[in-house]
C-alpha cells in the first residue's frame, strides 16, 4: 500500500496546474495556457484566430514537456473542397488532488 501511495505522489508532483490570469498573458504561449484553463479546449484554427499562434502543436508540446496534461482529440470536419479531414481538439486535463487520488486507489485513514 505505501508503494501505491509513493508512486501516486510522485506522479501527482510532476502534473501542474495552470494558475495563469489574463493580465499575465505576454506571450502566445502564455495565451494558449489561458484559453485552456478558461474554455478547458483549444484547435488549431482557434489559436490562429483568437492568437495568432500557427504552431499549436509545438505549444502543445512544451506544455506537456512542462508537465501540463493536455489530451488530444481527433475532430473530422469538412474542408471547404467537402472533403473530410481530421484535425485535433486539445484538452486540458485539471490535476487531481493528492487525496482525491488516494480516495480512488485506498481508504484514507482519518
């Protein structure tokens, strides 16, 4: 039971949480970050539009490199030619705490 609980702390330890207010925002990068915590998804077009951002992927990538966790969700919308494409939705995946996770695996002892 200790070990569970040792490897449920560390893997809790590296998962942050985005504590990034608008104010704050000075970089694409930054921008992403918020429009995560406030809408919970972003997509390529919507980084482009709202951002600027042309390298969402990249972004994404840092983050995740940084310890966000951000699933991706493929999309198949159509182009503008009628064909299908799939694009992917990014989803920000909220840290969930220490005692929540111990609740799911084990009884807390209180």
């Amino acid at each position: 039971m200790k070990k569970l609980i040792t490897k449920i702390k560390k893997l809790i330890t590296k998962m942050r949480k985005i504590i990034i207010k608008k104010d704050e925002v000075k970089t694409q990068s930054d921008a992403i970050l918020w429009h995560l915590k406030t809408y919970g998804a972003i997509t390529s077009y919507e980084a482009i539009r709202e951002y600027g951002a042309t390298r969402l992927s990249a972004i994404i990538f840092n983050h995740r490199k940084d310890g966000y966790i951000i699933d991706s969700v493929p999309l198949t919308k159509k182009t503008r030619f009628g064909r299908n494409t799939t694009i992917s939705k990014y989803v920000y995946v909220k840290p969930i705490t220490l005692n929540e996770q111990l609740g799911m695996f084990c009884e807390i002892d209180k």
